[in-house]
C-alpha cells in the first residue's frame, strides 16, 4: 500500500480514465497498467498525469469529479495541493497528477498537484495522441 511519504521514485504515467480502469495490482499490491494492445509490458502507475474536464466539485472543494474521452474518475485532496491559476470548477479544462487509490468501478486519484489548461484549446485535443504516443514507445 501507498503511504502519505510515499518517496516517488519515477515520473507520472500519462493515462487516460478506461486505461486506468484496467489496471490491476500486482503481489506487493502496487497498481500496473496492462499495455498488452501495444506489445510492451505491464507498467507501474503509483503516480498519474490525467487531463479532463471538471463535472462538479464537491461544497467543501475536497473532491472533483472529472471526464476524459474515455470516462470519468474522481480526485481526492483536490483542496491540499498547489494550483496554477484558480482551476476547481466545473467546466474547466485541467491537469491532474495523482496517486491512484483504486481503479475500478471508476479510478480515483489522490492529487498531488492541479494546473488549469482551459486557455488552450490544442491541450485537450492533444491529449489522447500523447497518451498513445507513450504507450507505444515507453519500454
């Protein structure tokens, strides 16, 4: 299991939510992304990187429910970590990096960190070429 003092050791993992969705944990109970449609081998996601749009935020701000192009998931301690410009409310356009806490029914995320991206429109429609993009070539 994941601890608050988790020392991260690698970068996030771009992930999209129905990847996430897939994912199981392995003996040492550590998530791993199965890439099998792209001939590489499981991959560890202690930490993601997730885009979407923010769909609610809860009354105290605590937690936000968000969409990617392939489903929903939620995101924890969004009221803990740092924020680029005001990001927490629906509608808007953001970057989430996360410790996952569970992937299915639906992943949920533990934020470490917050950015808005609304402002630009080639993010969202950049982000499931890029996600694909390191799935094929990341060993």
């Amino acid at each position: 299991m994941m601890s608050e003092g988790l020392s991260l050791q690698s970068p996030p993992v771009k992930v999209l939510a129905a990847q996430l969705q897939q994912c199981y944990r392995d003996c040492d109970g550590l998530w791993l992304l199965a890439r099998k449609e792209y001939g590489r081998p499981a991959l560890p996601v202690p930490l993601v990187w997730m885009q979407g749009t923010i769909l609610t935020v809860d009354q105290d701000g605590k937690a936000v429910k968000m969409e990617d192009e392939s489903g929903s998931f939620t995101v924890q301690g969004a009221d803990k970590v740092p924020k680029g410009q005001p990001c927490l409310s629906a509608g808007k356009y953001v970057m989430v990096m996360g410790l996952v806490l569970s992937c299915s029914p639906e992943p949920i995320l533990r934020a470490v960190k917050m950015t808005a991206l609304t402002d630009s429109v080639l993010y969202r429609n950049m982000w499931g070429l890029e996600v694909e993009d390191l799935h094929r070539n990341l060993p």
